[in-house]
C-alpha cells in the first residue's frame, strides 16, 4: 500500500484528495498526514516515511516547486506528483523529475494512473537496487509487461522528456520511469552531464557542434557514435564536453 503525503493549504482541497485516495483501488493506497505548509511537510518528511507527495504548487511562503527542489536534493524521499489548478506550470514541474503532474478538479481514474506510476517507480527502482547489489552492471526497464535488463554499455544517453525519461541504445529507445538526479547518483562516472534533460555517455560522443539558437544566437550540441541524434548541451557544459574530445583525440594518437 502507497504512503501518500497531502501537501496543500487549503482544507478543502485536502479533504477532497483524501477522499480520493480512499477510492483508489489499484494500487492501494492510504493518506498518513497531511500539511498546509511546506514547512510542515518538510517536519513530517523528517519524522516518517512517505511514498509520494501529492503535492500543491501555489501555496503562502514557499510554494510547491520550491519543495520539489528541497526533495531532489535528498538521498531518500517521495515520488512528487503535483496537483494543482494552475497548467502552465507544467513545463517547469516536469523539469524537475516529478512523476506526474494533475490538474484540478482531479478524477479518480486520472489519481490512479498516477499512483500506479509511482508505484512502478519504486518497484523499478527496488529491482534495480538488487541487481545493483548483487554486483548487475545493467539497468532494468520496465514496459509494456515486460522486464528488460539492458547493459549500461549499451546505453548512449538518457534523455528526459515531460514525463519519462528515454533511454537510447543504437537499436532501440526505450521508455523509463524514474529521474536523471537518480540515475547520475546511481551510476556515477558513467554518464555526463550535458544538459538540465540529458545525461551522455562520454564514450559514445564523437563531434561537439555549434548551431544557431533564435533567442540569442548561439547553441551546442553533441553528436553521438551509430546514430542521427543530436543531443543539446548546456553553455556551462561546452567546455568539460570540448575537454573531453581533446583528450580522446590525444590518447586516440598515442595509442595510434
């Protein structure tokens, strides 16, 4: 059963999401506290254990994506799902690795295809989490019903986009429940980081190009060893990606 964690300050609307909640069926789930305050949901954070947060965006002092933020930056913490009356948010949630994004007045079946998310999150990760330690040098997709072990060599990058992340082999692009913060974490010096969205495995990157952006002028982006894809990089990155290729050209002549 989903530990969920209420977080708006309005009374209503909580008792309207618990009442929800309550309905749910698949999966399971039950509300262990409730907050009216990013402040008191951080003190509960502290005390207990929580699954997901249904979390409100626009609340008095701090506000939802503020919160969203504080999260990320913890080892252990709830899968975050919005739920607010204001869509135009959504872009800068979904920046933020959250799980899903609702909209009120919520329905119940649109709650549960949300919580059922989250609940694959947390099951992918607790397969992950064994196979990591029983020595896996893979990562586990799952999809469509089916569980894929696919090896971290094969990976070229990881992309998020809205509300999952893609994961990019020369063959094939799979689907992926989880974060970009979670996986640098989990496989670190494996993956670079080359953008807020992308994470690139740094064998696997052949040209740094620079193209023309509308807003001012300039872009960059990296071009990937057996496919098309061009992944953009950040002007903050630029540099380590352009160290990067220096290096491997030089070791490339030594060896040559």
């Amino acid at each position: 059963m989903l530990r969920v964690l209420i977080v708006d300050d309005e009374a209503l609307a909580r008792s309207r999401l618990r009442t929800l909640v309550k309905r749910c069926g698949q999966p399971p789930a039950a509300v262990l506290a409730e907050a009216g305050s990013v402040a008191q949901a951080m003190d509960l954070l502290n005390r207990q254990p929580f699954d997901v947060a249904l979390l409100d965006i626009h609340m008095p002092g701090a506000d939802g994506l503020q919160m969203a933020r504080q999260l990320a930056e913890l080892p252990v913490a709830p899968q975050v799902v919005f739920v607010t009356a204001h869509p135009e948010h959504a872009v800068s949630a979904f920046e933020l690795d959250v799980c899903d994004y609702l909209t009120k007045p919520v329905r119940l079946e649109r709650l549960e295809h949300a919580l059922q998310k989250v609940e694959r999150v947390l099951q992918t990760r607790k397969v992950q989490h064994d196979e990591l330690a029983a020595g896996g040098d893979w990562i586990v997709i799952v999809e469509r019903g089916r569980t894929l072990r696919l090896p971290l060599q094969d990976v070229l990058y990881f992309k998020a986009e809205l509300k999952y992340i893609t994961v990019r082999t020369v063959e094939h692009h799979y689907l992926l429940d989880g974060s970009l913060n979670h996986l640098e974490e989990r496989y670190p010096g494996r993956f670079m980081r080359v953008h807020r969205n992308a994470l690139v495995a740094p064998k696997a990157i052949r040209a740094l190009e620079r193209g023309i952006d509308s807003d001012d002028g300039e872009s960059w982006a990296v071009r990937l060893t057996g496919v098309d894809d061009a992944i953009a990089v950040s002007r903050r990155q630029v540099a380590s990606v352009r160290a990067l290729l220096v290096s491997a050209e030089q070791q490339r002549q030594q060896q040559g």
